[in-house]
C-alpha cells in the first residue's frame, strides 16, 4: 500500500546520508533544483498561456530556455568552485581555527614539510583521528561560507550579465525573423514592383510633411 508519510520518511533519510556529513554540497544540489524547477514552470506557463500572442512566445520561450540554463550552469560553476578553493584552504592546514593550528604544532607540521601546499591534506595524516571532530565542523562552516558567497555572486552579478548579454543576441534574431515574416506577407500592388512599392512606403511614413499637423 502505499503511504505518503513512508516515502517522505525514506526520502528524507536518504538526503541526510548522503548529504548529512557535506551540507554544503546539499545547498549547492538544492539551489540547482529550484532554479530548474522554477525555469521548467516559467516555461509551461508561458507555453499553456493563451492571452500571450504566438509571436511572443517565439521569444519568450527559448529566452526562459536559455535564462534557466545560465541560472543553473552559473549557479553550480560558481557555487562549486568557491566551495571547493575554501575547502582547498582549510584541507592545506592554511585556514584554520585555534584547536586545527595547535594540533598541527603539535604534530610538528611546518611549511617546509609540506603544510600550506596544495598536495598536503590534513585528512591524511596518521593522527588525524584527534582533531576529525573539529576539523570536520570547522570545514563544514567553511563550505558552506565558501557556498554562501559563490551563490550571492553567480546570482546577483555573473547570472544577470549573461542573461542580459544573450537575451539582447536573442532579441536581435528574432525581431530579424518577424521581419521576414512580415515582408513575406506583404503583396505590392499591381503595376510596380515590391522595392517601388517598399519604397514608396517608406518616404511616406518618414516625410516630416506626411499627414495633417494642427496646432
């Protein structure tokens, strides 16, 4: 039979296992399914929508395409790539707290055995049983700092500069398409040609003298 409550229940247990001991990394998997989430809804309310006219729903549709794409890629790339340098740090021994520094003393760790080097990693150490409680937490909080600033510049400064800078190229293509559309629905009238008649057209609607000025 199924039950509600037994799935969420398993679903839930299944997230804290797998993410429990890294919530960092959850943060950054959560964040790129709400952003697609949110995209994919964008995109059927605008497919479903009747009042919006089939011409717009040539742009709208492949530019909140392309807007979710550059929420989740920039998302994700940003947010991991800090994550991963402030996890570098703290892995290295170069960022630590007071109990992670005194241990690494006590070790007798210093720069010319390796400590602070990009090939030393704190977790491999032979004693590293005596400080994995601390170190664990302190990288935690770390991870999750390093996330936190990744998402509010993917969000708030790389995202809206690519968003802008492709919804301006996809702008461009598709007034160019309408206007195909429109020129192939014009018919020139008998007895002159369609770049007479184009023209003509154009000169009319230009003229500063075209129409009736009253003051």
């Amino acid at each position: 039979m199924f039950r509600p409550d037994t799935v969420f229940r398993n679903f839930k247990n299944t997230i804290l296992t797998k993410y429990g001991p890294n919530p960092a990394k959850m943060l950054i998997y959560t964040g790129v399914l709400g952003w697609f989430l949110s995209s994919a809804a964008q995109v059927v309310a605008i497919a479903v929508n009747d009042k919006i006219p089939k011409e717009q729903k040539m742009f709208l549709i492949p530019q909140e395409i392309s807007d979710g794409a550059i929420n989740v890629l920039s998302f994700f790339l940003v947010t991991s790539a800090i994550k991963n340098f402030a996890s570098k740090l703290v892995s290295t021994g170069k960022l630590a707290n007071p109990k992670i520094r005194k241990f690494l003393n006590e070790t007798g760790l210093d720069v010319k055995k390796g400590l602070g080097q990009t090939k030393f990693n704190i977790e491999k150490l032979a004693n590293y049983d005596q400080i994995k409680d601390d170190y664990k937490s302190f990288k935690n909080g770390i991870d999750v700092i390093g996330m936190t600033l990744g998402s509010i510049l993917s969000c708030n400064i790389i995202t809206p500069i690519l968003r802008n800078k492709v919804a301006a190229d996809r702008q461009q293509k598709t007034l160019a398409e309408l206007h195909k559309i429109e020129q192939a629905k014009l018919k020139s009238p008998r007895g002159i040609s369609m770049d007479n008649y184009c023209k003509s057209a154009a000169l009319k609607y230009s003229s500063p003298y075209s129409g009736s000025l009253k003051i």
